[in-house]
C-alpha cells in the first residue's frame, strides 16, 4: 500500500510555514492519539503516520528533499534520512524528540500545563482555607449581631514581609530548573515533567532563609476577626469572608476563611425554616370554657391569644409573621402556639369530689369518647358473630 503524501496527512498545503505545520500536527496529535481513541482501532496507525510527517516536515533540509524527490527521498539511502541508511525517522529516539513538541498540549491540563512566562512554575503557594464553627443563640439568630471570633491561622512574617527571606531580600532561581518549577526525564517512549525537587514547583529558592519564619513566609498566630451574622441565619448557613484564611507561602495570597453556624436549642421555641413553634399548657377548665392566654413572642414582646371553648390537646393557632426573618429576604415566618390540655394533679377531697360529679354530668360532653367506645362495641361485636 502507497504511503499518502505527507501533506495531505497533516491537513496542510504545500506552501505552509513551520508554524503551520507545527499547528496542524499538533492538532492531528490531539485527535488521533490512542489514549484518546480506544474505541477506534485505526488511531495508533494514523498517529504514526502524522508523527512520520511531522518529522521530516518540521526538518528544512527533509522537508526540501520530500518536496523534491517525494518519498523516495528516504528510500534506498537517497539521503536526507537524518544520517542513517535507509531513512532515519522511524526510531524510537526521533519519534520521541518529535513527540515532545506537542507533550504539553497533550497532557498540560493533567500535569500543570507551562501557562506563560516562567515556563511551568507554580505561583507563589495560595493559603489554606480554614472553618471556623460558631454557635449562636436562637435569639442572636433572629436578631442578627456583631461577633468578635479569635481563630488560630497562619499570618504573614512581618521580619520579612512575608517573602520567607532573611531581610526581605528576593528569592533566586532555581538552578535545577532554571525557574521553570518542573524538570523533565526521558523515559523510553515518553518525555515526563515532573515538579522540582529542589524548589517544590515555585521556580525559586531562598538562599538565606528568614529566622523568624523559618523561610515559610508565614507564621502560626491568633487573629481576632468582627464578624456580621445576618439576621435568619439558621444551623448549616456558611458565612465566607475572602481572603481570611491562611496566608499564602512566601508572599502567596491568602486563602479563605469560612464559618459555619449552629443555632442552639431554645426552652420555648422550636424552630423549622422561618416558623417557630411553641407549646403551651392549659388548664382543663380553660380548654373546656374557653378564655385568654398571654404568650411569649421571639422578639421579647408578648402576644394574647384567645382560646376556643372545647379545644383539645393539640390545637394550633398562628400568629402571623412572628416566627424567624427570611435570611435572603422576604417575609418573615409564622408562630404556631400549640395547645397542652393539662391534667391536674394532687387534688384535694374537694376537688376529687367535684370531678366525679361533674363526671357524672358530662356523659354527653365527651364526643370523641363516645365515638371511640361505640367503634369498640362494634368490633367486639363483629367478633363474636
């Protein structure tokens, strides 16, 4: 089978320039290389074929043989092989020179890519994030406040302003990567990058490390930080304040600090979203006439409530917009005082007397009781026939 004509491998015309055809085999590399292709069982041999002429495409003195003699340039010693008889471009060391070129677009989002000037070099290490947890109470959480937290983070060195140098002086280069932060090794087939050992990516070194800081740049401090918890702030609400976190390695930029907030339980109030929720006890003789209760409300103030004649244990009643302030706006929640029919205890020889009189009287005032024991009747009834 007859080789195609180079040319037409990488998608470009004759007349292209080096950077074309650089572009063009670049690209052709990314589309048909096998470990993007698995499902094609054709893409290893066309990304040989594209590396093949790629090879003597880039070459001037290669490229000006082919254009003249074609492949025959490279076939029976003509030359223009590099220097190998026979041709000199099907070599596992020439396949790999070419493959270098187009390494880091292959691989530059896996590992750190090179990213403009400085070659592969990190930027100067970024800030840890922190979490900070803090506790407010449920009166704090309707209300909102202004909290002053102490938290234990890292801070830049005032000896040396952060630059991990004694003096302030600047850092040098790094002579084992000459400021690049990665350093390369020829494997086989493939060329690897890998980080710097000497400088741990950052393309520089320190030769007279700061004595303060030990030439982090950073020190371990205590930051008293004022911190605004807006009103509606509920258990799970994250608070972030940028660039409050750790600082960054000599000179990096500082990380993010974020605060978690827990409400606290309340003795009264039980809180779902913007509702709250209060349970309160009445006397049997003010569930069964009826009457007037004073509640509680979680801005300090008191609302009454009126009771219906004959409520039971249970009962509901809102009152609208006293419950939590919407945390993102909104209208506030609502309050549902829920009713305890309480039972009385320790009754006096009196007390006890009259309930079994009004005990007496009442046969007719109890219609879930009547409903329950007819239901029983019929069941026992049901059971027996």
């Amino acid at each position: 089978m007859s080789k195609r004509d180079y040319y037409d491998v990488l998608g470009v015309s004759k007349g292209a320039s080096a950077d074309e055809i650089k572009k063009a085999y670049r690209k052709k590399a990314k589309e048909l290389h096998p470990d993007r292709n698995s499902d094609n069982p054709d893409a290893e041999a066309q990304f040989k074929e594209a590396n093949e002429a790629y090879e003597v495409l880039k070459d001037a003195d290669k490229k000006a043989a082919y254009d003249r003699f074609g492949h025959a340039a490279f076939e029976g010693g003509m030359g223009g092989g590099g220097g190998r008889p026979g041709g000199g471009f099907q070599g596992q060391g020439d396949f790999a020179s070419a493959f270098s070129d187009v390494f880091d677009d292959l691989f530059g989002d896996f590992m750190g890519g090179r990213g403009g000037p400085g070659g592969g070099r990190q930027r100067a290490a970024r800030g840890a994030d922190l979490r900070f947890n803090l506790r407010v109470t449920l009166e704090e959480a309707f209300s909102g406040l202004q909290k002053t937290i102490n938290v234990p983070t890292s801070v830049a060195c005032e000896a040396c302003d952060g630059s991990g140098a004694e003096g302030g002086a600047e850092p040098t280069t790094c002579p084992t990567c000459s400021g690049m932060g990665k350093v390369r090794a020829q494997q086989g087939f493939f060329t690897v990058e890998r980080t710097c050992p000497t400088c741990s990516g950052l393309g520089q070194i320190i030769q007279n490390p700061c004595k303060s800081c030990g030439g982090q740049g950073r020190v371990h401090k205590d930051r008293a930080l004022s911190v605004n918890i807006p009103a509606g702030v509920e258990t799970g609400t994250r608070i972030r304040l940028a660039g409050e976190g750790e600082a960054g390695m000599r000179g990096g930029p500082a990380g993010d600090l974020y605060i978690f907030i827990e409400v606290g339980p309340h003795k009264i109030f039980e809180r779902e979203g913007t509702n709250l929720f209060c349970r309160v006890p009445v006397s049997m003789a003010t569930a069964a006439l009826g009457g007037d209760i004073e509640v509680p409300t979680i801005d300090g103030g008191r609302s009454r409530v009126k009771i219906p004649s004959g409520s039971q244990s249970g009962r509901q009643m809102r009152l609208r917009g006293k419950g939590m302030p919407a945390l993102r706006g909104g209208p506030a929640g609502d309050m549902f005082i829920e009713l305890a029919v309480e039972t009385p205890v320790n009754l006096t020889s009196r007390q006890k007397e009259l309930l079994r009189e009004f005990e007496e009287l009442s046969e007719e005032n109890n219609p879930q009781s009547s409903s329950f024991f007819s239901s029983v009747k019929n069941f026992w009834d049901s059971m027996k026939g």
